[in-house]
C-alpha cells in the first residue's frame, strides 16, 4: 500500500510540475506577444507623425493633376506669406479677379491675365504667421474668381485644401 501511495504521490507532484511549467510557458509566450505589440505600438506611433505628409501628397495629387482649369504645380509658405506657381490648363485665355484661402479673399486689383497653358508666380501675404511651436502645417480652401474670354465669370472650387509645411527661412 505504501508503494501506491508513493506511486500516486510522484505522479501527483509530476503533475503539478508539468502544470507549473505548462504555466511557465504561457507565460513566456505572453511577455513575447506583449513585446512584439509593443514594438508594433511605437512603429505605428513614429507612423502617425507622417499623417500631414500623407494629406500634402493627397493636395498636391489633386492641385498638380485634376484641378481644372487653374492647377497649381508648386507652393510654399514662408512667415506671412503663401507662394504658388498657378497654371492654366486650357488653352483659353483667362482673368483671374480673387484667390480666397478658407474664406480670407484677396483681390488681385484689375485682374491678372493668364494665358492659354501658362503659368504665374503668385505671392499673397498677410495670412497666418507659420510658427515652429504652434503652426508648422498650413492648410486653405482655395476658391479661384476667374472671368472667361466670353465675359462670364466664373468660380473654380478647390475639390481638396492646398495643404503643406511651413518651410523657416
């Protein structure tokens, strides 16, 4: 009967190790899962900081490509003020009367003529001081008061904001 009970002691006390190392493992598993979600966390965190690139490219995909009939190829702000290189993309002439970003018009005098497939340099100032701390990204609804050969005017509505970074002199 003693041999029994010893029999039935070791298998209980081999039991009980196998369970604490079927433990053991479980837990080792879940520290490595624990770490491989962590490294996942910080990637995708380092990835969210990107998120302004991403709408930028979206802008420029749109203000480059399909924006009719005035794109614009290239834009910078610097300080106060907004550069861009407006292009016309129909080969009618046109007079460009305003350029309102989000609201905030600037009338451009008498108008400006731009050409059939011509481009402009336009510099407008007076908007929001870019700042390091507090505004590094800009972003403006760009709304085009434009007059055709035919005497009609006419607005061109930016279907995406022209967004980028402030670029510091």
């Amino acid at each position: 009967m003693k041999t029994a009970n010893n029999l039935i002691r070791l298998y209980l006390i081999g039991s009980l190790m196998a369970n604490g190392q079927a433990a053991m493992e479980y837990l080792v598993l879940l520290a490595i899962i624990l770490v491989v979600a962590l490294i996942g966390i910080v990637i995708l965190g380092g990835f969210a900081e990107g998120g302004g690139n991403a709408m930028e490219t979206s802008s420029k995909a749109y203000w480059s490509g399909s924006a009719i009939p005035f794109g614009i190829e290239q834009w910078a702000q610097i300080n106060d003020t907004l550069y861009i290189t407006l292009v016309n993309k129909r080969p009618e002439r046109y007079i460009l009367r305003s350029i309102s970003l989000s609201g905030d018009v600037k009338t451009l005098g008498v108008g400006w003529t731009v050409g059939p497939n011509a481009r402009k340099n336009i510099s407008i100032s007076g908007l929001t001081q870019c700042d390091r701390a507090a505004y590094d990204y800009f972003s403006y609804d760009m709304i085009f008061n434009y007059t055709t050969t035919n005497g009609v005017d006419r607005l061109q509505i930016g279907a995406k904001p022209l967004e980028g970074s402030c670029s510091f002199p």
